[in-house]
C-alpha cells in the first residue's frame, strides 16, 4: 500500500512533532454509497460590489440541514483553470462528505465552492494569460467583502474567525495560503492543497510569525511526485523555523485530484472542532522515538521533476 508522509511540525495542542508513515484514505472514500443522508448542493449568485456584476457560487449544506442550526463555513476554491464547478465536478466533495457525515467524522458546516477569478468575464477561458490571472488576486476583494458577507446574510452560520475556514488546491491553495494567512483576523483554518507559484514567499506571507500562532490550524499538503512543491516545502520550513504549529502532508501522487480530493477528505475531519491528531494516527501508529520535541520534519523533495503549470 502506498504511504504518506506526514510531518507535525510543534503540533498544537498536543506538542507532538512527528513524522509518520500513513496510508490514504480508503478506497471507496469518492464513491457514492447506497443508504445513508445526502447534503445538498445549490447554485446562487450574489451581488458583487468588488467586480461590479453579479456571480456565482456553489453551496454544499449538510445531511439534516436546518435553518434553525448555525454552521461554521469552509470557503473551498479551485485552480487556475476551473470555476464554481470545479471541485463539484472533478473532486466531489459533496460525496466525499456525505461519506464522512455517515461515520459521524465531521462537524456539520456548510461548504462554499466560488469562483476564484474575479472578473466580469470569470469563464475559464485563456486562463494563463496575465489580464486573466490577475482576477485570482481580485478575488480577495471580492471573497472578504462581497460573498462571505452574502453567506452570512442568507445561511445560518456563526459569523466569526473561529467558524470559517478557507482552503483550496494549486492557483486556490496559493489563494487560501494568501488570503487566510493575510487576515488573520478572518479565518480561523487555512489550508493550502499543493499551492500554487501565486502563493507569496512566506516573509510576505507572515511577516510576523508570532501572530499566526493564534490560528486553530494551518495545513499544508503536496503530492511526492508534483512539480509545485518547492511552494508548499518552502513554507513549511518557514512555519517549522519560526516554530508556528502546522500540519505539512506530503503523500503519493502529482497535481491531480488524487491527491486534492485526499487533503479535503483530512483536512476536513480536523477543522471546527478541537484539533485531534488522533483522527491522524488511526490511519498508522507514530513511532515511539519520533514522539515529543520540536523538529521540522517534511517528505521527501522531488528533484529535476519538470515544474506543470498551475491548476
């Protein structure tokens, strides 16, 4: 069986730093299963004052939804060549979900899929070029001050740091990395899913890594085998040197959903609940001599690996 690697570096609550070899998760984690509660995904539009139209998002809200219950919110974006329908399409979360709400794994929240290219024209289209890319950095505009107050208005969620989360892949882990880690005052749970070359060096990520130390979490996750992983490596050695708790995941694979819809299915039974490292270790036992202490343990480095472009 394929393993990953995993690293806590000054792991949280637990002041565990180990480096553990884990197996992904099962098999059928992606597969629609038959006889158990199902969320539901709605597409909405909401009034962007930022790009000055209208745009649109995907909402996942959970089995046993009620009006009557508040949510904390994940914002969950996608690459450089997707839209809102991304991670619906090629990632199913909602499945993946609906899987882990059947095992009692999650904490009910509501889930955003945006779109993450703030323009008027956001279609896909020439996603590379320059005048397109720039809307990624728009959108962070867009996302504080246009849709989480939209989500806040119209879902019952509990409107505060603690109960949102933000996490993306590739152009969107750089965008989660940016955004979560530049308003600290915003998100509680950041998550960056093989990030990106949008993703800013980490002195300009965190000038002052003392205040990052307040967050619940930060998760940094990357394929063995991707390309872009100097961006994830280098911030975890950043966060590692700094002694700033952090999770940094490197498991088997590229820049794919292989990988991508793995990080949601763990990143997602961590957030907005007390930070278990036992949700972890269920997956393989963390050996004894690798128990206690500080250390900046990571996976291994791929090397002369021809960099993809981003997703």
């Amino acid at each position: 069986m394929k393993r990953t690697i995993l690293s806590l570096a000054c792991t949280l609550a637990f002041g565990l730093c180990a480096q553990a070899q884990l197996p992904q998760a099962p098999a059928d984690f992606d597969q629609e299963k038959e006889g158990i509660a199902r969320g539901t995904v709605e597409l909405i539009t909401y009034p962007s004052t930022t790009v000055g139209v209208d745009r649109k998002a995907r909402v996942y809200t959970p089995p046993g939804y009620s009006p009557d219950q508040k949510y904390p919110v994940l914002y969950l974006l996608h690459g450089i060549g997707g839209d809102e329908n991304e991670w619906y399409e090629g990632g199913v979360p909602h499945i993946i979900l609906d899987n882990l709400y059947a095992q009692n794994k999650l904490t009910p929240m509501i889930v955003v899929l945006p779109n993450g290219r703030a323009l008027v024209d956001d279609r896909s289209h020439d996603a590379m070029a320059p005048d397109r890319v720039v809307g990624f950095e728009i959108f962070e505009k867009d996302l504080l001050n246009d849709l989480i107050p939209y989500i806040e208005a119209n879902y019952p969620v509990i409107a505060d740091r603690d109960h949102r989360a933000l996490a993306g892949l590739s152009m969107g882990g750089g965008q989660s990395l940016n955004f979560g880690l530049g308003n600290l005052e915003t998100f509680g749970w950041v998550g960056g899913f093989s990030s990106a070359p949008n993703t800013r060096m980490p002195q300009q990520l965190l000038p002052d890594p003392e205040k990052a130390k307040s967050l619940k979490l930060i998760f940094i996750a990357c394929g063995d085998q991707d390309g872009l992983m100097y961006n994830s490596s280098r911030t975890h050695d950043y966060l590692a040197e700094h002694q700033v708790p952090h999770i940094f995941l490197v498991e088997p694979g590229g820049h794919d959903f292989k990988v991508w819809k793995n990080d949601l299915y763990i990143f997602s039974q961590l957030i907005f609940k007390p930070v278990d490292m036992g949700i972890l270790h269920q997956y393989g036992e963390v050996p004894e001599n690798l128990r206690g202490g500080f250390g900046g343990f990571g996976g291994p480095r791929p090397g002369g690996a021809p960099r993809p472009a981003a997703n």
